[in-house]
C-alpha cells in the first residue's frame, strides 16, 4: 500500500471515528515556550518544562470556558499527553472541573506526545519553521524529525482508543442501573434511568501544537504535510475536533 493509499485510510476511518463529542487542547504557556528552546524528547519533557504562572492561569480559563459550554449531567473524560506541561495542564482542568462537581477524570498516554523533533532537541524553537517548511514541501524528514505520518497515526490510535472506552463505559453504565431497575416497574426508585442513560460523555484530548494539528487534518480531510495551513493553536487553545475543528468554542 502505498502513502497516498495511507493517508486516504487514515482520513477515512477519522471521519468515521467519534461518536462522542471530542475537543482538543495544547497546553498552557510552559518554561520552554518562555525560553524559546525545543522540548520534544520524553526524558526531558516528562519531568521538566511545566507550566508557568501564566500557563496555570490559561488552564484555568480554558476549564471555565469549557465548564461554560458543557451541557448539564455531562462527564469529560480527559487524555493526556504524558509530558509534564500536557500534565499539568490537564490537572488544572480536571481540578477546576472538579470543583463544580463535574465528572471527569485523567487518562495519559504516550500516543498524545509531543513530536519528536530530532537533531533539533534542545536548541532554538527557531529550527520549527524548517520543519514545518520542509513538512509543507513534503519532504522526506531530515535529522531525525518524526514524520507528520507517524504523528497522525499514533495520534489517531489515541482518539480512537478512547471513544472506545467512552462507549464501553456507557454500556456498563446501561447495564448496571437495567439490573437495578429488572423486576421494578418504577423506574424512579432506583435513581431514574433517564437520567443515567441521558449522561453524555465528552472527549478533551491535551497535548501539543503540532501533535494536535497533524490531528486535525484528519479531520479536516487534508494531508498531514499541509497541517501549518490551519489556524496555529494558541496555548490553552480549545477547538472542536470535527470537520468543522478550526472554529474554537
């Protein structure tokens, strides 16, 4: 199979793919950002380069406007990069969600990382732009950059692997208040299946600029070579993951 063949797939099975409402969100301002230096490798960027007081605080407004626009009873359930800026911006979000007693919990993963930019780790964030100009000429990748394939790929398996677990956790959900309810014809003195079974679950998926618009493209049905001609995602950006994902919420 070829890569056309590939990308033909991989937009395919996107837009096939949720079935829960899905958004995205690159994390809060971190120390790399203020620094200016490329933290693109797990060793460096799972234990170092968190969030900054400015960080902490776009996190927090990014959980008010998302709390603003969740519809009532809705649980979220957030997928994170591993990184320690994902993390903590994650952690913001679920902590203010929390407060307002809404459900949501933290699920991390790999496949969320943020691209692995090679030769480059630890120098100028500078040395993006020749990236993305040589992603946007589709060329091969040079000194060791992960591929905009590779990106949307893994990142794929992340989306799908948890609008998965959303609906198995539905379903368990359905069949434990059935059994409650088996054998009692009022429904309501067990808790109200309707209210249970209305529950809709929202996907928030926190990682990083580029993971996040190679991910779009998906979505947006475009290759994942072209990602720098959608809207760059701001730190603490929130935007739908859709068809329709370059308008923010």
């Amino acid at each position: 199979m070829d890569q056309h063949s590939d990308i033909n797939d991989s937009r395919s099975s996107a837009r096939k793919l949720i079935n829960h409402r899905a958004l995205m969100l690159r994390h809060g301002q971190s120390q790399a950002n203020v620094q200016g230096v490329i933290v693109s490798l797990p060793v460096t960027g799972c234990s170092a380069s968190g969030l900054t007081e400015k960080g902490k605080a776009e996190a927090k407004a990014a959980a008010r406007k998302l709390e603003a626009d969740l519809a009532p009873g809705d649980r979220v359930r957030i997928y994170s990069s591993d990184f320690l800026r994902a993390l903590e911006t994650a952690m913001t979000i679920a902590a203010a969600l929390s407060l307002s007693d809404i459900d949501v919990t933290i699920h991390l993963t790999q496949k969320l990382r943020e691209r692995f930019f090679g030769d480059y780790e630890g120098g100028s964030t500078a040395s993006y732009q020749l990236v993305w100009d040589a992603d946007a000429r589709h060329e091969p990748c040079q000194h060791r950059v992960e591929s905009v394939e590779s990106v949307r790929k893994r990142a794929l398996e992340a989306v799908r692997e948890a609008d998965e677990a959303a609906t198995a956790e539905e379903k368990n959900e359905r069949r434990r208040v059935n059994i409650g309810n088996s054998g009692n014809d009022d429904a309501e003195s067990h808790g109200g299946s309707g209210a249970e079974l209305d529950r809709r679950t929202v996907l928030l998926f926190v990682s990083h600029g580029d993971t996040l618009q190679i991910l779009q493209t998906a979505f947006e049905g475009t290759e994942p070579w072209r990602h720098r001609e959608l809207p760059p995602l701001g730190n603490a950006e929130l935007r739908e993951l859709s068809t329709k994902s370059c308008a923010g919420i």
